[in-house]
C-alpha cells in the first residue's frame, strides 16, 4: 500500500484483529513494516488481548502454528492487559555488514566486584551469541591502560557496578584510568540506578567527562548507558544495550548530530536526556520576564535559600530549596 518497509519505529492498531480479519495476513504485512527493535501496540476484539499476544509471542516450536516455524517467535510480549498488549519485533541478529572496521571489544572490570563479573559473563555472551565475530577480551583497568593499539578497541567499563569508582579513584587508579581515556577513542560506560530513582551524584560524574571528551574530539564515541538495578542483565537489556553498541561505535553515523551518546532506563525502555533548543518558546519565555526584570522588588523576612539539582546533568531540574544550614556556625575548614 506505498508504505517503506522496516521504516516504522512504532504502529498503533486499536481494535484490528477481529473475527473478520485475516490475522496472520496483517500480522505478517505489520512486521513487513517495523524496524527489528520497534513496537507494535494494539488492542483485541473478541478474544483477551493478553491471551492472543502469549499466543503469537511465544517461541513458535511450541505452538501449532505456521509462523515462525524456523525457531523464535519475532515478537516478545512487553506490556499486556486484558484489552490491550504491547509487544517488541525482536533482532535476529544484528547486521554489522556496513560497520567502518572490525574492532575489538574489551570489558573492563575490577575482579574483587561480583556484580561486574557478572554482567562481563552476560556480555560475552551475548556477543557469542550475536556476533559471534567478534572478539571479547575481559581485562582490569590496569592491563587495558597499558594495551596498545587502542584506537581499533570498543573499551566497555563496567566499573561503576557496585561502588562509585570516579567517585572513589585512588591517585594511582586516576593515572590508569587518564592513560586510557586519553588515548581511547571508543568507550562504553555501563551504570545502574535504583528503580524509578534519580542516580546519585558520585554515579553521575561520569556525564560530565564524557561530554568534556566528546567537546575535545569530534571523533571520539563516548556514550554512556544507566540501566535500572537488577541482580543480573535481562535478554531485554542485553538487546537493547547491543544495538546502542552497533548504532554508535560498529556504525556510528557520519553525521555526529545525530549521534545520541546518553542513555537511561526507565521502566524497561532506553531514555534520552538531552535538552532541545526552541526559540520560539525562548523567545515567549524572554518577553514575559521583561517587566520583572526591569523592576526591583524588596523581599523582606524570607529565609535564606540555595540553589540545587534534582537530577545532575539536567538544567530544567534546577531549583532553589531554604538552606537550613545557613544558621549553623562552619564547620571546621569552611
């Protein structure tokens, strides 16, 4: 119907697939249309939705059914109710036919932390998996400062699993850890954040590196990803966190702007926290604020306040809170 395929990131189809619809023909035309990745989210007439989504998302060796008889269903079930379900196109597989090189991947872990062993293991083994052509290598900070030829290897840190590393850096870390950044040009940050929780300010110092290194090299990946806490790295995280790796260090865009080099999760899905420039807006805000800037107004009796931030990095959570500190004699070295 004129329609690209594999151009959709997501299709909304309330209430299509009643008795009166050939179900397995638009089915197959819906998936024709989405990018591995995307998102279908529709509702059932007739029959739960819930019900029919477990249906079709399910490995299909296990159902009686014609489609995808080879292995896996494509779908994955995300979201579902009684009268609606969002369901995923799951990757195959990712083509990495067009990447400008082949590089080399290195996890960079300190042993002493489980957690970063474990997420390492999963790691590895989604790329097994995956893209199998690819070597992994798991090295501590140490032997990854001192390895050469950096400039052909995708560095994935894993370091702030467990404890604040930046936070945390001894003086003799700090002169690994610079050796590496200075003259890497492919890094992964992995971190975790608390559920519906901004991250704390010692996880957040890395924002701020990140994009110092980005602003001095037009050609440096720096991108960092914060996935909700869990005790292990989920299929659905793992695929996610694969096609971030692809898209920007395997095949990252000649056209940098578009090149997205932050991420967080939020209930499951990939964020981005950037800020967008709207002049129009900006320009409303400017005019509106005018005759309180042209006057002056006394403020008397009002307690003293500061100036703080909901979320490190992000400028519109900004805001002032009462200093109940202001009162209380300094502290020793003030």
């Amino acid at each position: 119907q004129g329609f690209d395929t594999g151009a959709y990131d997501i299709i909304l189809a309330p209430n299509w697939c009643h008795r009166d619809v050939d179900v397995e023909a638009v089915l197959e035309h819906i998936l024709q249309l989405l990018k591995d990745g995307s998102w279908l989210l529709f509702g059932r007439q007739g029959q739960s939705a819930s019900e029919w989504a477990e249906w079709r998302a399910v490995p299909a060796k296990e159902k009686d059914s014609s489609y995808g008889s080879n292995s896996e269903s494509p779908l994955s079930i995300v979201w579902r109710s009684e009268n609606i379900a969002v369901l995923r196109k799951n990757s195959t597989s990712l083509d990495i036919t067009n990447h400008r090189q082949e590089k080399q991947i290195v996890l960079i872990i300190d042993p002493a932390f489980d957690a970063q062993v474990k997420f390492a293991d999963r790691i590895a083994g989604g790329f097994s998996e995956r893209i199998p052509r690819y070597h992994v290598d798991v090295q501590s900070l140490d032997q990854a400062a001192l390895s050469q030829a950096k400039g052909n290897v995708v560095f994935i840190v894993l370091l702030d699993l467990g404890s604040p590393f930046l936070y945390n850096m001894s003086e003799t870390t700090y002169h690994s850890f610079q050796a590496l950044v200075i003259a890497a040009s492919d890094i992964v940050w992995i971190g975790v954040s608390e559920q519906g929780q901004p991250r704390k300010p010692e996880f957040a110092i890395i924002d701020g590196l990140a994009r110092v290194m980005r602003n001095e090299k037009d050609d440096y990946q720096f991108t960092t990803v914060f996935f909700e806490c869990h005790s292990y790295f989920s299929d659905q995280q793992l695929e996610q966190f694969l096609e971030v790796l692809d898209r920007n260090h395997f095949r990252p865009d000649p056209d940098a702007i578009n090149n997205e080099p932050e991420f967080f999760e939020i209930d499951g899905r990939l964020n981005i926290p950037r800020l967008i420039r709207r002049n129009e807006q900006s320009r409303e805000l400017h005019a509106r604020s005018l005759p309180q800037r042209l006057s002056v107004r006394s403020v008397h009796n009002a307690p003293p306040v500061m100036l703080t931030v909901g979320s490190p990095g992000l400028l519109d959570t900004l805001h002032f809170v009462e200093d109940i500190q202001s009162s209380k004699p300094l502290a020793q070295g003030e």
